[in-house]
C-alpha cells in the first residue's frame, strides 16, 4: 500500500507544505488527494515567493487585476493569494465535508511583519477570514508573546487558526491554553465550536539542526572518548523527543472534565502539526521526520520533496509514543551537557520570524517588480549609473535597509529612523495624496470657474509657493479658469509687475502660510486687500481671498475678520516643504484647474511604489534617497538637477526640498538648480546628477553630454516621466528619497535650525525702521563707482590678504580665489526676479562654472530664504557667497507700516548677509547704486576679468 495514504490507517492526516496556481488548476492537488490522501495544505511567504518569483506563472493573474485599478503591493500579492487559497479550498472542501470539518484546510499567513503586533495581527487576521470566505481555512498566526492573545481572541470569534513558529512544550501549554480560553468565550456567547478548528505547528528539523550545530562545538572541545561518543548519541535526536514530549502534553490538555465541556458542546482538539519536516542533515533519513512521529489525531505537512520520498521507501508504525521515556532521557541527557534547550527555541521563533519576514521581501519585491513591469509607463521610469563605488555601497545600504526593516518603519513613523528628536509629528506627506477630499477640490474648482476670475495669485513662501508655481508652468492654461500665477518676494518692482500684470477686480487671490506669522505672505496680503478694496469696495474685498493654513493660525483669524470666501485647512504634521500634495499645492491646482483627481491618481502609482510594502531594492524613492545621501558622503554632495523644458521649474521646487531638509548640522547636500548641462570637464568630482524629462522630449545633445558625464564616471540619475501629468509621481518620489537621505547622513529632515536666525535679524531691523523711522547706518569696507561693498571684519581681512584694494574688480577677484576643490559659489542677489535678470545672473554663474569648475547657485532674494537659505547657513562650510543688493528705484508701501516693501527687502538682505558672516562663510555683499541693469553688467565684467 502507498505509504502516504496508509498514514490515513494511523490516524494521522497528511498536509501539503506547497501552493501553486498553477498546481491547483492543473489537477495535481486533486490527484495527491485521490491517490496519497492528502487532507491539506499550507502556505507561506516563502511557498508564494517561488511561485510568483520564479516564473512568469503569476503575470498573467498580475496584469488582470491591474486592469481594474492599481492597488499596492501588499494587496496586489493578498488578492493573488486569497484566489489561490480560494481556489486550493474549493478543491479540498469535500474533504472537509465528509470529516464533518476535521479535516480538509488550507492555511494563509498573516504578514510576518506582524508577528509582534497583537492587534495588527487580529485586524489582518479578520480582514483574510472575511476575504477567503471559506469554512475550511486557517489563518496562520505565530507562536510569539504577541501571537497568543491574538490566538485566544480570534479563536473566541470563531475563526479557525493555524499556530505557527511552535518550538517548545512550555509554549505550545499556552498555546493550547489559548485555544480553549478562546473557544470558552466562544462558546459563552453563544457560538458553535464545532465549526472553529485548530492546529499547533510543532516545528521540528530546525531544532536538530540548532542543536547539532551545539553539540559538534562541544564533541570537538571535549577529551574524554566516551563524553564524544556520549554527545554525538543525542545528534538528531532532540527535535523528535522534543515532540513526543509535546504529545504527551497534548493528550493531557485534550482530557478531563475541562475539555469534557467542550467537547459536549461539540469542539474539536487542537492538532498537534509536525512542521519543518524536510530534513536538513544529509546524514539523516529524508523520511526521518515522518517515520518517527506517526500517531493519533495529528497532522504532518510535508513538503513535495519528502511526501514523494515518503511515498517512495516511507516505513509506516505507530511511532509517536514509542519510547517516550528515552524522549525524557534525550532532552535530560541535552541539559547535562549545558545546552539549553529553552533558550535553543527561544532563538528559533525569533529566527523563525526574521526568516518569514526575509522571505516577505523577497516575495513582496517579487510582487513589486510585477506590477511596475505590468503597470510599464503608469510608473515613471528611473535608472541609476552610480559608478562601482558608489553602487557597491547603495546595494550594502539597501540590504543594511531590508534588514532593518527601515522604510517600514519610516511609514510606521519611527523617529528611530533619523535622530530620535521630533521627526515622528512630520511624516503627514506621507498620506496627503490617499487622504485628498478630491470632491471638496472638484466642488472648489467649479466654484472657481462659476465666478469667471482672469487670474488667480498665490501669495505665500518657500514650501507654499514652490510647489503651486511647478504646477502653474508646467500646466497649460485651462479655458474657463483662471491663470495660476505665484508672487514670493518682496521686491517692490516684482509686487508692482504683478499688480500691473494683472485684473485686480477679477483676480482671486490664495493667501497660503501654514504658520499664518510668515512676513512676506503677510505684507502682500495686505497690499493686494488694499488695492482689491479700492477696486470693488472694502465689503466685497474678502470674497476675493482664500487662505490656505494651519488650523489656528494667525492668518485664520485674520482670514475670518476680513471676510475671506473660504479657509482651507492643512495639516500641522506636514513640513511646508512637504506639502505640495496637501492643501498647499492642491487648492492652486483647483482654482488654476488642474484636474486633481488625475494628478492625485497619478501620484499614487508612486506613492505605492513606494509604499512600507516595497523592499528597498524595488523601491525606486528608497533607491534614489539612498544614492543622494551616500553620495554625499563620499563627497559628491552637490546634486545637480537638469529638468527638461516641459518640466524646468521642478528643479526649484526639488532644490528647496533637498537644501532646508538636509542642510544642518554642518552636513548636508546642496542642490544646484538651473545650470544648463556642460561638457564633462567643467566638473568637479563633487557632482551628483538627477536628468529629468518628460517621454516625449528628446534632445540628443543634452543626451549625448549626459552618456559623456557617465562615461567620466560621475554617478547620473535618469527619470523619465510619462508625461507632464505625472509630475505628482515625482513630487513624492523626491519627498521619500529626501527623507531617506537625511538618515544616510544622520540629521533630522524635517526640521530647519538655521531659518529663524536670518528672521530675527530681519524683525530687528525692521523694529528699527519703525521706530526711528530708518534703518540702522552701516558703513561699507569699499565704496567705489556705481558700488558700495560690504562684509565682515575677519571677511575684509582675509580679502585684503588675497588682493582686495579699491575698485570691484579686486574685491571680486579675491573673494573667487577664496573658493577651491569641492566648494561651491553662490550668488544671492535681492533685486527684482524676470526674464532679464535672470538672465544675468545666469551667465555670471556659468563663467564661474566653467573657468574654475565649481558648483554655482545663482538665487534671489527673499525667496530662497525660504529655500537655500537653511543649508547655506547650517549644511557644510564649502559656500562662497556673493549677495548682490540695489536701491529700488521706486519703492511701495505695506498698508498699516512705516517699512515700506523696500525696506522690508533690504532689512531682509542685510539679516541674510549678518547671519552668513556671524557662522564664519565666506561671504560678499556688493550693492550696486543706480541702474540696475548697467550694475549688473558691471558685475559681470568684474567677474570675467576675476576668472582670466
């Protein structure tokens, strides 16, 4: 008689430890069932990883129910698995039947992530329960401290379980203890427990295997020939006396007027189930952990390599209670030689748990591969060329990242991720995008429309004007709404271009600043209230405003005096830098009509490429956050981003990002944001380059100089957007890699020590002017034609020193030669931002470049405040700073202030400037006096002769 099938003789029922679409489809579970009498199956992350990871088996079932809709990782693999689990149990539900539910299960684990979570392990367990909706399922729970009141309580709602990861007796007593508790409190209310089944997986081999690794260690210390031959007699013996022990424990739980009870009420006893019974010893049988635990009422799951070895030379005997006194005399014979068999097993369900969840991994980045490569260009693509040093460290760092669980636990809001200080209360981005009230935007967009404004003005800073801005040039122009435009500065002739620019009767204007106390957003609300007022009356003026804020601001109260026509509320746990998926950047978006649910749609094919359920290595933001902060620490901390023209002002947006989040503590990467791409040579071994662009644009030159700084061996990023429309794949995809890279480099990201510094010496300056009616005297260290230069005593000196004397062009020229191999020069000029300034700035910036093959920043003043201003005062001393100032040829006033605009600009630039020389940077201040085109053309001249 066929070995497997006389286990029936024996009353020992024989599991599956295998599933496979496969598989069941084929008939090959049926026919196991028909010839072998197999009465079960069991799955687990390990079973489903080969499955789907190792053949394309899956892709078909993968793409089908990608068709209906993205879904995340974890829930793509659970609705493969609960169709297999589904389909397993169809096949074994006669088998079910005719044991009256004795028999006939299919097991499904809950997440081994789980395994120290007691109520995530219920929520799941329950959530699988009601999925699979099958009467012949087990839900798979460990055997852990946290596993066994989960067990006790879903046993108590009548859910059938399979515990696993059982090593030892004390813990299977609790964990029988747990079954009868449970199904006593089903039974009290009132359930039927002859539905509830159980089994207690009893693992085996991995015992043997722990413990001869133990007892060779000590055969190969020892020097007595009898205490070798004593030690080498309990080789591969302990796990099958370990169990037969169990059994004995069983049969005593299972028994007497306890279970009497129970039983009457019709419940089943809780299986002993021999697990981990491949054998992992060549020298011993592979049938071994078979023949020996043959007995009553128990279950051995078997993989498909030892049920066709058993099925081959298997020998059958009643086996399990045979000599179950040498079973004591084994495990007392194991405790003296000093091996502990308690603390043996302890080890094994914690290594048990960390091999599940490996093998989660592996699965879920099986899973994860699947659907990026099903999904094709809904998931922008990205490509990494980092270079063999740079890449040998992202892979050790990706696995160090696995390992530790680290992007999980960086969804979980873990503050151990980073620093340990506050950077739990800021991961609110996290979820923006999934927890969008889309109608709310929708009903607003209409409301918009309804109301025929010709514009609409952001007023805000940094985080709150970065973000809308991307949108407004990225996006065209949508016909019945208004045009989307963004004022961040305080320049009066930015303001008055603005004012000009626009209808003010039939503009709506977004006041947005999460604090409510930022000055800029502030002022310009009360200039444009002011002059929407003197165009349709004081009374209507509100109905032109919304705000965008934190709950309980300062500009919600505000916004509530005056009348606004609506507040939007962001959320307190969302950095502004962070924020363009919340409120911040999706109420411009609305207003401009932008179709939000598209882009938020879009966004979240990312947001689940980049989910807690995507391994490191698949995780296209955890690879790209890991390969900016090791690069950094290798010394390229200069990201260079090149942006195509259907998406160039993405780079500002990304370059604030980087800057305030990682800027800090003397460490930091300094994004360098608008330098057109160069020939290789103009580099310095300090660059780290990201190239986006959208699919449809292809620019062979840029390319080819692209493939040339790849070829010199500088690390290149590509990421290439399906289309515009995606651009909220990559606001997330920077979010997550930023985060990311501020723990490779051990800061908080979240935070910005260095902002307030510049915002206090502005407060003091402007208190001044208010006061005296002026703003304090300061004298220049050179006042020559057309320019006055400022800096610092130790700053004078040292340019002195390096050549400085009367004119410009020395100044200038000593402050450049002060910069060297791995610095960086920044020009920070607080003037009016448009098209010819710009463009000036542009060309001064690339002669430096070019000539010394330095990094360049060419910025504008306040708004980088806002933006760079954290990394240039608090990341790395490698800055060389030129702040370039003007007198405004007209200025304008801020309703209710003496500090007109001007003068809140120029107190601005000059608390910049005093915080940069008070931490030691190198720094210049040149204002130039009159025009100020003819100044900045005197500028660069000074520059050119500087560099030749």
């Amino acid at each position: 008689m066929n070995p497997v099938k006389a286990l029936e003789n024996h009353r020992q029922a024989v599991w599956l430890d295998f599933l496979a679409r496969g598989f069941v489809a084929d008939g090959d579970l049926k026919r196991l069932i028909e010839t072998d009498g197999v009465k079960g199956v069991t799955s687990n992350p390990s079973i489903f990883e080969k499955a789907i990871g190792s053949s394309d088996e899956y892709d078909g079932a993968i793409g089908k129910a990608l068709k209906n809709g993205d879904r995340s990782v974890a829930d793509l693999f659970e609705h493969l698995a609960v169709e297999d689990i589904q389909h397993a149990a169809d096949v074994l539900r006669p088998v079910y039947d005719q044991s009256h539910g004795g028999d006939g299960f299919v097991s499904l684990e809950v997440s081994p992530y789980l395994a120290m979570d007691t109520k995530g392990t219920i929520a799941e367990a329950e959530r699988l329960w009601k999925d699979v909706h099958r009467k012949n399922l087990m839900v798979k729970v460990p055997a852990t401290p946290e596993g066994l009141p989960a067990i006790e309580y879903l046993i108590g709602e009548g859910i059938s379980i399979n515990i696993t990861l059982l090593f030892s007796q004390k813990v299977y007593r609790q964990v029988a203890e747990a079954y009868l508790k449970g199904l006593e409190k089903y039974v009290g209310k009132g359930g039927d427990p002859s539905h509830v089944a159980s089994v207690a997986s009893f693992f085996v081999s991995r015992i043997d295997t722990a413990v001869d690794k133990q007892l060779d260690e000590k055969i190969a210390k020892a020097n007595d020939p009898q205490e070798k031959e004593r030690l080498a007699a309990l080789k591969g013996k302990v796990a099958i006396a370990n169990a037969k022990l169990a059994y004995q424990d069983y049969k005593r739980l299972f028994a007497g007027s306890r279970w009497d009870k129970l039983t009457a009420k019709g419940a089943k006893p809780q299986r002993l189930l021999w697990a981990s019974t491949g054998t992992k010893n060549k020298d011993y049988s592979d049938v071994l952990y078979v023949e020996e635990l043959i007995g009553p009422d128990t279950v051995n799951t078997v993989p498909p390599a030892t049920l066709d070895a058993f099925r081959d030379h298997g020998k059958v005997r009643d086996s399990l209670e045979e000599n179950v006194e040498d079973a004591r005399r084994v495990l007392a014979e194991l405790e003296k030689s000093g091996i502990s068999l308690d603390a043996i097993t302890e080890e094994l369900v914690k290594d048990g748990v960390k091999l599940f969840a490996d093998a989660a991994d592996k699965l879920y980045g099986a899973v994860a591969h699947k659907r990026a490569t099903s999904l094709g260009g809904g998931i922008d693509r990205q490509k990494l060329a980092l270079g063999a040093t740079i890449e040998k460290a992202v892979e050790k760092s990706t696995e160090e990242w696995r390992a530790s669980a680290r992007i999980r636990r960086l969804w979980h809001k873990d503050k151990s991720v980073w620093t340990g200080d506050d950077e739990d209360k800021w991961l609110g981005w996290l979820t923006s995008a999934a927890t969008a009230d889309v109608a709310d935007y929708e009903d607003f967009a209409q409301r918009v429309k309804g109301q025929n404004f010709t514009d609409a003005v952001v007023l805000g800073m940094g985080g709150s004007s970065l973000g809308p801005e991307v949108l407004a040039q990225t996006f065209p122009h949508r016909s019945g709404f208004p045009r989307l435009h963004v004022l961040d500065s305080t320049d009066p002739a930015q303001v008055r271009a603005m004012e000009e620019y626009v209808d003010i009767a039939r503009t709506l204007f977004i006041v947005s600043s999460k604090s409510g106390g930022t000055t800029e957003p502030n002022v310009m609300k009360d200039y444009f209230f002011d002059r929407v007022a003197n165009a349709i009356g004081k009374d209507k003026a509100g109905h032109r405003f919304i705000a965008v804020t934190d709950p309980g601001s300062s500009l919600q109260k505000v916004a509530i005096k005056q009348g606004f026509a609506r507040i939007f509320y962001g959320d307190p746990a969302i950095g502004g830098r962070y924020s363009v998926l919340s409120p911040f950047g999706l109420v411009p978006a609305a207003a401009a009509g932008i179709d939000v649910r598209s882009l938020l749609g879009h966004t979240l094919a990312m947001v689940r490429s980049c989910g807690a359920d995507v391994p490191p290595q698949e995780n296209p933001g955890v690879q790209l956050g890991l390969a900016m902060g090791i690069a950094g620490l290798e010394g390229r901390d200069k990201v260079t981003i090149f942006a195509s023209p259907d998406v160039a002002d993405f780079g500002a947006w990304a370059e604030q990002l980087i800057a305030e989040s990682t800027g800090k503590d003397g460490k930091g990467l300094i994004p360098i944001e608008g330098e057109t791409i160069g020939d290789a040579t103009v580099y310095g071994n300090d660059r780290f380059f990201i190239d986006l662009r959208t699919d449809s644009e292809n620019d062979a030159a840029h390319e080819a100089k692209l493939a040339a700084l790849e070829a010199a061996g500088h690390p290149v990023v590509r990421i290439v957007m399906k289309s515009i429309d995606h651009i909220g794949q990559e606001f997330f995809r920077f979010e997550i890699a930023t985060a990311v890279a501020g723990s490779i480099l051990g800061i908080n990201p979240f935070n910005q020590p260095d902002v307030e510094a510049a915002k206090i010496k502005t407060r003091e300056l402007t208190a001044a002017f208010e006061k005296t009616g002026s703003l304090p005297a300061e004298e220049p260290v050179v006042s020559a034609d057309g320019v006055d230069l400022y800096t610092d005593a130790q700053n004078a000196e040292e340019l002195r020193k390096a050549g400085a004397n009367g004119d410009l062009n020395s100044w200038i020229k000593a402050h450049l030669s002060r910069s060297g191999r791995g610095d960086y020069v920044a020009l920070l000029a607080y003037i009016e931002r448009d098209g010819d300034t710009i463009d000036a700035m542009q060309a001064m910036r690339l002669k430096v470049r070019d000539a010394r093959h330095l990094a360049t920043c060419a910025e504008f003043g306040p708004r980088f405040l806002h933006s760079t201003g954290q990394a240039y005062k608090g990341g790395p001393d490698s800055g060389v700073f030129l702040q370039v100032t003007t007198d405004d040829t007209a200025d304008l006033p801020v309703p209710g202030q003496k500090a007109s605009f001007g003068v809140i600009k120029a107190a601005q630039a000059r608390g910049d400037f005093d915080v940069l020389t008070e931490r030691g940077r190198r720094a210049l201040r040149v204002h130039l006096k009159g025009d100020l085109s003819s100044g900045l053309a005197a500028l660069d001249a000074a520059i050119s002769a500087a560099l030749n």
